[in-house]
C-alpha cells in the first residue's frame, strides 16, 4: 500500500480532525492540558480527612486503612453560564452538570474550529455520551423541586438521552444527534460514529466526544483487592506494580470534517483520522466486566484495514491502559497479536496511556486519550506515560514491538507521516480503535491578502464578556505575532457568531492590533464599540452632490477591490462614446497629473460622471459585502444614482443623462452660490429678482444661487448683518433660473431613455417625500429635478420619521451626514457612516472603508462575509473561544421532609429548596420596579420559577430564559395565586410583569361584576352536557382504548403524614378538593362516534384505612411499598371513573402514608403541588372547626372541560 500523503494517494475515507475543546483534572482547557501532559505533571488530588469529609465521604470510613483519599477532581463542575445559552436561572439548576459542561464544550469546539457562526454551509451532527448522572440523586432528594417543575421537565433536564440533542438544539446543528453509551469506550465510540456518518453523507461536519463528571468520589474511594481501583492513588500502567487507577471528571470535544472537504475550506488540520473501528467481545470471555485480547486484536486490525496503514509504520498507541493487573497485558497481547503479523521489529512503537495523568474519565476518557496523541502529533513530542519503572511480569515488552514512553521524547518522523493509535474498550466488551495520522502539510503559501488592512470584529453577549474577549485576543496575538492577520479577520468575521454587544478595528499587522485593542493604539478611531446592544435596522444609502468630488477618490479601492474596479471600468466605458475620453484618466491620474484632473474635474461635464461612477462604484462595492438599502436619498446629481439602484434607470441611460445633463450645464453661462446659515423663510426674504432658493439642507442651511455680481452683493449684506456666509466651489448656478436653457433639450433626451417604477423607495429631492412611480417616469420630474431647489432637508425629516437607520453615505466625504447632524429630528439611535475620506484628510480609502464596515456592522448591519472575501483563499485558525460568565447553580441533597397534618401544627408545602437567587441579566430594557400587589405577586412568581432576582416590570418573561415548558407552570401557579382564568395564549401575547398583571387584573374585574355569580358559573357549563377532548386528552384516551386495563399513564403518589390524625376529616378535605376541579369530576364517554368528556355535578371520594400496625414494625414499610405498587398498576375505567383514588395507610398511631393515585388525562404533574397544598389548607380549617380558607374557583388545575392541562 501507498505509504504517502500526496492527496493523490489518499483512500478519500480519511476525516480531519478541525477543531477541539475539553476540560480535565488540572487542565481548564486544551492548552493547559497539553502542557500537563507532555510536562509529565500527575492531575491526581489527595486529601487531608477534614478535605474528604467536606467533600462528602462518610467519616467513619475515612480512617479506614483501605480509604483512599485521593480524586481525578475537574474544577468548576457547578459552574455554568446559563443566560449565555438562554436558560433560566432555576432550570439551570435542574440539568445535569455533565450534559451543562459538555454543552459549553461543544461550543468551545466550534469555535476553535473556526465555525462558531450560525451559518456552517453544511449539516453538523453531534455523537456524545455521558457518565453516571448521580447530580440527579440531589434533585430526588427534594421533594418539593419535583413537584414544582415536574417529573417531564427534571428528566429532560436529566436524562442521557438529551445529551447531543440539547447541543444541536442549543446550537442550532441539524445533522444527526445521538447520544452513544457503551461505558468507558463511549466517547471513542462516538467518533468513529461521526466518521461514518461524515463518510456516509449524512452531514458535513460533526461533534464528537463525551463527559464524566463523578459527584460521589470527590472525597475518596474505598478500596477492595482485585477491583479497579488503585490502592493508593495512582495508576501504574504497564508496570509491576499496577492495581487499579483512579476514577475521574472531565469532557473532552473535537469536530471532525472529510479531509478532502477541510483542506478545500481552508480549515486549520490538527490531524487526520486514516480509519476507525468498534466491536464488541461477544461472550468468548471469563466475565460480562472482563477484557478479551481477541475481541480487541479484531478491532485494531479493522481500523489499520480501513485505514491502509502497515502496523509497522504505527509509532506510538495511547492504550486503554487502565493500569490493571489483568487489563494491562491482554491489551499488550492484543496489540502484539496484530502487529506480529506484519513485522519483526522490536520495540519501535511507544505505548502510554493518559490514565497516569488524570486517572478514567469513564465515558470521556477515549476522547480525551484521542486529543492528547492529536496534540503529540501537532508537537511531535511524545508526552510520558507516568508511574512506570518496572515492566508488568505478564508482558513480555523485550520480544514485542512495543515500549513503554516513560519520558518526554521528541517525536522523529520516518518514511511515512507520523502516525499512532488510540484504544478505548468499555465495560461489557464494546472495543474501539482510531488510526491517526499527522496534518499534511499546509499547501503553498496564500497569495498575500489583497487588501493591506483588516477588519478584525468581536462581540458578545455583556460588556464585561466584550472586555474579556478584547484581552484574550490582545493576548493571543502578542503571544503568536507571526499569525497571519487576514486569517484571524476572517475566522472572527466567518467563525464567530454575531453577539448584541459589538466592537470592531482596522489594523495593519497583528503588533497594531494587539496595541489598538489594549487601548494602546495612537489612532482616536482605532476602535468603534457599539453604545448599546446592536439591533438589526434598515439601511439607507445617501448620495451626496458636487463638490464634494476630488482626484484619486477611492483610488485604493479601486486598487483593491474587484467589484469596485469592475464597476468603475464599466462605467468609463460606457461614458466614453458620450464624454469623449477615459474617465480613469481623470479619476486616478499620475502623480506628475494630479494637479490638472483636480481642474478638470471642476468642469461640469466631467464632475458629475466622476461623482455617479465612484458613488455607484461604491453602492456595488457595499452591495457585495451584503449592506442592500432599504431607503436612499441622494443630493442633487446623488439622485441619479439613487434611480438607478432602484431601477428606475438602467445604467447605461443614467449615464447617458448624466453626460448629457453636465455638458448642457457646462455650456451655460457661469455662476455662483453661497451657502447661508439661516433658515428658509428668511433666506427667501433676501432673495431678489436674479436669486434663487437652490438647496435647503437644514433647518438653518440653505444655498443660494445665481449670477455672481448678485451672490456678491447678497454676501456682502450677510456680512453687514454679522451673517458669515460661505460661496461653493462651483462653475454654475445650479437649481435656479440660469438652468432654464437646459431644460428643453434635457428633456427631449429623457425622451430617449426608459423611466421605471422604482423598486427601492428612496426620497425625492423636489417634494423631500418619498418618490411616486408617477414622478419616477416622468420626463418633467428630471427637468424640475434639475431647475428646483434641493429640498434635502425635508428629506432627512422624511427618514427620520422611521425607525432607527444606519445612514451610509456612498460616496466621498460626510456633506450629507453633517447636514443630517444638524436636523433636529436625527435621533441619537440613528448611526452615520462615511464610505470614503474627504478631499484632503490624510486617511487612506481602504481604511475608511473597512471601518465604515466595522461601524456599520457593529451598529446591527449584517454583512456577508463571504461576499467581503469573494475571490480570495483564506483560513480559519484557532483563536481564544467566548469567555463564559460562570455562576453556581447546585442543588444540595436534601434531607427528608415530614408533613405534619394535625390542626395545630399543620404542615405547608414548603417552597423549593433552590440555590441562591442569581443577578438579573442583561436585558435591553431597564429595570423598572414593579407596581401595587398584582405586579409584586407576579414577580414574585417569577422569581421563584425563573431563579432570577430583581425581576421588573417591564421584563419579558422569555428574554429571563422562560419557554413553553416552563410557562405551563406559571400559568397553573398564577392560576393557583389569583384564582381566575388564564391562558397559555395570554402570557405568550403578554408576556411581561406589567402585561400578565394588567390581564390578571381585568379578569378579577370580570369576576367581581358577575359577583354571587361564580357558584352557579361551573353548573351552567356541565349543563351544556358532552365537551370536546383537547389533543393532550385525545392522545391519551386512544391510547388507552389500544391498551385496555394498562396504567402506564397512572400518576402516584405518596404523601408521608406525622402527627395526631383525624381520617374523617381528612375525606372530608379530599372531597373538598374534588368539588373545587372539575377535571377530578370528569369521565370520558363516545357520542357519535367522537370521545368527549362530561363533568359530574358531584363525586364522593373514599378513603379507605390500611392499618398496618398488627404486622412487625421491620416489615411494615415493605407492606407499604407492595401496597403503593399494587395500586400503581390497578387501571382506571376512562368511561366510568372517578379517576382519582386515595387509601390511607397506618404504620403507627400517629404515622400515617397517603396514596394518591390519578389518571393523566385529567391531571398532570403541576396538579399535584396543587392538589397538597389546597389539601393541606382544608385540612388545617376543617380539623380547627373552620370553613374553606380557599375562595372557590371555576379551575386551578382545568380552566374547562376541553382545557386540560395534560400535556
């Protein structure tokens, strides 16, 4: 077989490995891990028994000779940063800190990858597994967390089965998610899974990888010969003294593209993946838990296979390498048995195993033994294996091809690339190897990136996150100055996704940047921060008029950009019949001529083709980049350009009235005009029979027009009056009477020419409205176009009169943006940004133009990147990833809660056990503290539900991390609280503070005016007789009639009672509740052949007495527990009912458990907190001689027979 990487020869089966992330015992990330691992550094800690005992270990088994004080620890497992991933403070506290850390981890990958963005141009799959989840034994522990947000929501938040799920909903993946278990080979099991589905076309690039975190070895381990545990801390692998190893935490994460695919992308190749496989042992072996040197010698062989790899060209094997006595040489025979049939070479490939560093991360350690040798690969070292002085007897290392690396070793590359192999075998017997080989080289140099500055973009979700990304990057390229700055450019611009808080920069080289974004930078406008959040808002492009040309304007983007060039070359082209010469000649002459194309470009008949070329140059240019206008205006000639993106003109007949319009003008007789600062009505007061009113550019601004003897005269008077005016730099008297002789023949060649509808709407300057398709085509429009004052600042009062805008000005200079500065109705939330320098500022076209990007993209533009790159190769590279923003979110086990029902001393459902309440985050309103009682008790619900403190008014209840899920339980608690109506509908449709307050207020209105009413409101809806089913309960009820007498949809529970107990009293409070919900007075019935439910007016509940007491007390509590199963699995008759039931059982006098079994379809897991607490109240008042201390209700739990709040 070939043994070159020559593109040529590759199989087309091999998968790069593009990116990378993980978190491990002493190594907060992939950088720290490297520098652990080939420093040959042990991550394993041990503990002082007061240490142990803080951790959790029991104190009577810490001195126990056989405890083992010592734990691969991974830090910060309670931490998380839930709003970032648009979770909410107490759902956070209920996932898994596996499935949370992994999560982080994935997104880490992405972006070291270089596809953090939204858009990935392909299909990304995502194959995980996960540990033991014992995080979930602390929520079971809490009785009242499982009754405030449900068993639904607590085993989502949970379960194993959401765990690559939760990614690629989080991240918006939609490839194949699957999450993978096989034990301790998971991990690696889920790479060669993605290989696969890479190879099969099944997406176009993949997460892969798994997370441990061990929540019940923290303090220790207790020690027992022959197990897997070592007995003193450390793993020996391969050595004469190995027993055991160390469980460990930690997550490891790589993403995986087609090789072919990688390089063509130009994504940065850690390694290349040559071939992969998984088996499984099958039951040729001494124990289900035992290894198997055949199963494993299969599953090395078959990835070599499918790798094309000879054995002997394998360097090195990170091994399983649990550092067992009898793990360790079956693995070295397996890997012997498939090496020897190739080759007699001795001890040529190293061995070691990444358990001596950080111990198992069960099922994160295939990964992570596959990112340490990736990480040897890209080093060439290869890292220690630790522990070992003295080989295991049982392995005969001196007549096999194998050794143990014990110390650092320089990595040297022989005939073929560097190439090494990764085992991981999981308890049960499901093997998996991986073949791997170095990143080809890197192709031929990149042509040298076209344009001589970058545009290097940053965000994130808080000001205080945009900080820390600013350093992280300083320090990054301080760290790396010969990185390639176009390549970091366009990994921020391609790779990163856009946050609301945004920061952007033009720089030279990486020195530069690292100085600018230390705040060391000399230049005023190096850096441009977003103000606020970034809002997408609609872009007007601004055209402005004559004057504000000059030679050599956008020269270097001409240079530069393709799209520029290719639009001024057109146009030239097109001008040239009508003008007579090349413009190109004019707009970029040679240094020795650059004095007489600034003369000739004050002629009229040149000026005005110059302007419209670079301004409609310009418009290509951002149009490319993905900046289309929503709106535009234009000053004066600037209209033309305006018309002809908006395809009232094509351009070949805008041109041809340009040229036409400025050589008419240029032969009329000379004039002048004089800018003065005064407002409309005064100026006209000035006017005499020779001036004319040609601009009003704002309030205070407007120009005057006419033959120069009188402009003379009339400046003259201005400056008698302590009035400075100012005279333009113009040939003629444009917009006044001087142009009458022109207008004729102009319009006999708009005659010519097809006028068009417009299809952008842009402002007209002669009514300063929004254009009519009528005055578009109308000759007559372009002749009063050119005589008529400029009503431009009637314009900008038109803009301004929409939401906020991004005001670009497409063309050179900031005329425009300083006349919209000047109008009173600019708001401060609209942006202006100038395209190109103006005559004579010493900044280069290039540098104005990438920064008027930035500005334009950190004020919510979007931009197409790919469009901004068009025509160029570059790379993505690993850069510094989001820098989290951490807090604790932990539930502590719980100790057990005794109700107590007895009248004096009643229990109450307690509120749930929740960590402290955390920060409100950053949201786009302001905190606005909440009004009267209603919008204090609303809040109050929210804040115990969402986990957030300081929750305002004017909050949106899903901006603070609430869903749908989570908005079924406050409805059901608001519905509890204020005893009226309310819909799912209405807090989608309202979903603030203020909003549900103003809906909760208005039904308790509703309700009052019907008032004595309410008693009679449930009696009038049964008499309407049958009511159709909601689809929760049409699925339920089919399900049942497919399965008759199956309770799978039973819903238990127990209620554990302390204290003197009267059982009449209580019937008589469980039949209290059953009048006050229909849903528990509601059977199921077929009327014309459709399921319906009916509502009876009355249900009597009985409560049978168990009374255990004559059994053993030893055996009492298992009767108990047989009882409650029993009645778990008796069904319930849908058509008949009642479908609640309840028994009471005795275990002592004043021990009592209450059984509380109901159907589904009438209840969910909201009802039951419910259900005990208004028990618990009625129980409490009607034991003390009391009435009802709760106002009746039309529903807590069903708000009508057809709403049910089964889900």
């Amino acid at each position: 077989m070939s043994e070159t990487n020559d593109t040529a020869q590759w199989s087309g089966l091999e998968i790069a490995i593009i990116g990378m992330a993980g978190r491990f015992p002493g190594a907060a990330n992939i950088g720290e891990f490297w520098q652990n691992v080939s420093g040959g550094v042990e991550s394993i800690t041990f503990f002082t028994d007061e240490e142990a005992i803080a951790a959790g270990a029991d104190p009577s088994l810490v001195a126990a000779p056989t405890y083992v004080k010592a734990g691969a620890l991974l830090e910060g497992i309670e931490l998380f940063d839930a709003t970032f991933f648009g979770y909410s403070h107490r759902e956070a506290e209920l996932i898994d800190p596996q499935q949370r850390i992994f999560l982080e981890c994935a997104h880490e990958a992405l972006e070291h990858s270089g596809y953090g963005a939204d858009e990935r141009g392909g299909r990304v799959g995502v194959y995980a597994g996960s540990g033991l989840n014992t995080y979930l034994l602390n929520l079971a522990s809490s009785r009242a967390l499982l009754e405030a947000f449900g068993p639904i929501q607590v085993l989502i938040a949970n379960d194993k089965d959401f765990l690559a799920t939760r990614v690629s909903y989080k991240l918006n993946l939609e490839g194949p998610s699957l999450s993978v278990q096989t034990a301790c080979s998971t991990s690696l099991v889920a790479v060669h899974m993605a290989c696969r589905s890479l190879l099969g076309g099944d997406c176009d690039m993949a997460l892969a990888g798994g997370v441990a975190v061990n929540g019940y070895m923290r303090g220790g381990y207790l020690y027992q010969e022959g197990g897997i545990l070592s007995p003193d801390g450390h793993c020996r692998a391969f050595d004469a003294g190995a027993k055991g190893t160390v469980f460990g935490s930690g997550v490891g994460v790589v993403v995986l593209k087609r090789l072919e695919d990688a390089i063509a992308d130009g994504d940065t190749i850690h390694a290349v993946i040559k071939g992969s496989s998984i088996n499984n042992d099958g039951a040729s072996k001494i124990g289900y838990t035992a290894p198997r040197a055949e199963g494993q010698a299969q599953v090395v062989r078959a990835a070599q296979l499918m790798a094309e790899v000879a054995p002997e060209t394998v360097t090195y094997i990170e091994a399983h390498g649990t550092g067992t006595e009898l793990g360790d040489p079956i693995e070295l025979d397996a890997l012997t048995q498939v090496f020897a049939e190739t080759t007699e070479r001795k001890n040529f490939c190293a061995v070691g195993s990444l358990k001596t560093n950080i111990g198992h991360l069960d099922a994160a350690a295939g990964v992570s033994g596959l990112i340490k040798t990736v990480l040897a690969l890209k080093h060439r070292v290869m890292p220690p294996s630790l522990n070992f002085d003295s080989p295991n007897p049982k392995i005969n290392f001196a007549d096999s091809p194998f050794y143990v690396n014990s110390r650092r070793t320089a990595w040297a590359r022989g005939e073929t690339p560097r190439r090494a192999g990764v085992s991981s075998f999981g308890i049960g017997g499901t093997n998996a190897h991986v073949v791997l080989e170095e990143a080809p080289p890197v192709a031929a140099e990149l042509a040298p990136a076209a344009r001589s500055r970058q545009l290097l973009v940053l965000s994130a979700r808080t000001r205080a996150a945009l900080e820390a990304t600013t350093a992280n990057l300083a320090a990054h390229l301080r760290q790396n100055p010969e990185i390639d700055l176009a390549d970091v450019a366009y990994t921020l611009q391609a790779g990163r996704t856009a946050h609301g808080l945004r920061r952007a920069l033009v720089c030279h080289d990486a020195a530069e940047a690292a100085s600018a974004l230390e705040g060391a930078a000399s230049s005023a406008h190096a850096v441009f921060t977003s103000q606020g959040e970034a809002q997408a808002r609609p872009v007007v492009f601004m055209f402005p008029g004559q004057g504000t040309q000059y030679a050599n304007m956008g020269r270097e983007l001409y240079r530069d950009e393709q799209t520029f060039r290719d639009a001024i070359d057109l146009c030239a082209e097109l001008l040239r019949p009508h003008l007579g010469l090349d413009l190109r000649e004019v707009l970029y002459p040679a240094d020795c001529d650059t004095e007489t194309a600034t003369q000739r470009l004050r002629q009229t008949s040149l000026t005005q083709p110059a302007l419209f070329a670079v301004e409609y140059a310009l418009a290509m240019l951002w149009m490319s980049w993905g900046v289309k206008p929503a709106m535009m205006i234009g000053h004066s000639v600037g209209e033309y350009v305006a018309a002809c993106l908006a395809g009232v003109l094509s351009l070949e007949d805008a041109l041809l009235l340009i040229a036409a319009r400025g050589s008419l003008i240029q032969n009329l007789p000379a004039g002048a005009m004089l800018a003065v600062p005064l407002p409309e009505a005064r100026v006209k007061e000035l006017l005499g029979e020779g001036l004319s009113l040609a601009a009003v550019n704002a309030p205070s601004l407007c120009v005057v027009s006419g033959a120069t003897e009188e402009i003379e005269a009339l400046r003259s008077r201005l400056s008698a009056e302590g009035v400075e005016s100012s005279l333009l730099h113009t040939s003629h008297a444009f917009h006044s009477r001087m142009m009458q002789p022109a207008l004729a023949p102009f319009v006999e060649r708009l005659g010519t020419v097809k006028l068009n509808a417009p299809s952008i709407p842009y402002v007209s300057n002669v009514t300063g409205t929004w254009i009519t398709a009528a005055e578009a085509t109308d000759p007559n429009y372009w002749a009063r176009h050119l005589r008529q004052a400029v009503r431009f600042s009637d314009g900008v009062a038109t803009l301004t009169k929409e939401a906020a805008c991004i005001l670009v000005e497409v063309g050179p200079g900031q005329t425009l943006g300083a006349l919209v500065r000047q109008h009173r109705g600019q708001s401060a939330s609209q942006v202006l940004i100038t395209s190109l320098p103006r005559a004579g500022e010493q900044r280069s076209d290039s540098e104005q133009m990438l920064a008027a990007l930035g500005q334009l993209w950190a004020s919510g533009g979007r931009v197409n990147w790919s469009g901004f790159h068009a025509g160029a190769t570059r790379r993505r590279v690993p850069l510094p990833t989001y820098p989290f923003e951490r807090q604790r979110y932990w539930i502590e086990p719980q100790r057990e809660t005794v109700a107590s029902l007895s009248p004096t001393d009643a229990a109450r459902i307690e509120a749930t056990p929740h960590a402290a309440l955390h920060a409100r985050p950053e949201l786009q309103n302001s905190y606005v503290a909440p009004q009267g009682e209603v919008e204090t008790r609303v809040a109050a619900i929210w804040q115990d539900l969402l986990g957030t403190e300081q929750i305002g008014a004017d909050d949106n209840f899903f901006d603070l991390g609430g869903h749908s899920l989570l908005a079924t339980g406050v409805v059901s608690r608001l519905r509890e609280e204020f005893q009226v109506e309310l819909s799912l509908r209405e807090l989608f449709a309202r979903p603030t503070v203020s909003g549900i307050a103003e809906t909760l207020t208005t039904a308790r209105r509703q309700d009052e005016a019907h008032a004595g009413g309410r008693e009679e409101l449930i009696p009038r809806r049964e008499e309407r007789g049958a009511f159709p089913l909601s689809f929760a309960q049409q699925r339920l009820w089919f399900l049942d009639q497919l399965t008759p007498g199956d309770a799978q949809h039973n819903m238990p529970i127990s209620v554990r009672l302390s204290g003197a107990l009267d059982v009449p009293v209580l019937e008589r409070a469980l039949n209290e509740v059953v009048r006050r919900h229909e849903s528990l007075r509601t059977t199921f019935a077929v009327v014309e052949s459709e399921p319906v439910q009916l509502v009876a007016p009355s249900m009597t509940i009985r409560l049978p007495l168990v009374d255990l007491r004559e059994m053993p007390r030893e055996a009492r509590a298992a009767e108990a527990l047989r009882l409650a199963a029993e009645e778990q699995r008796r069904a319930f008759d849908l058509s008949r009912g009642p479908l609640i039931r309840a028994s009471l059982l005795r275990l002592e006098e004043d021990e009592h458990t209450l059984l509380l079994t109901l159907h589904h379809i009438v209840s969910d897991a909201w009802s039951f907190a419910v259900f005990t607490r208004e028990l618990s109240a009625l129980y409490r008042a009607f034991a003390a001689a009391q009435p009802s201390p709760l106002a009746d209700s039309r529903s807590s739990t069903q708000t009508s027979p057809s709403g049910n709040a089964a889900t």
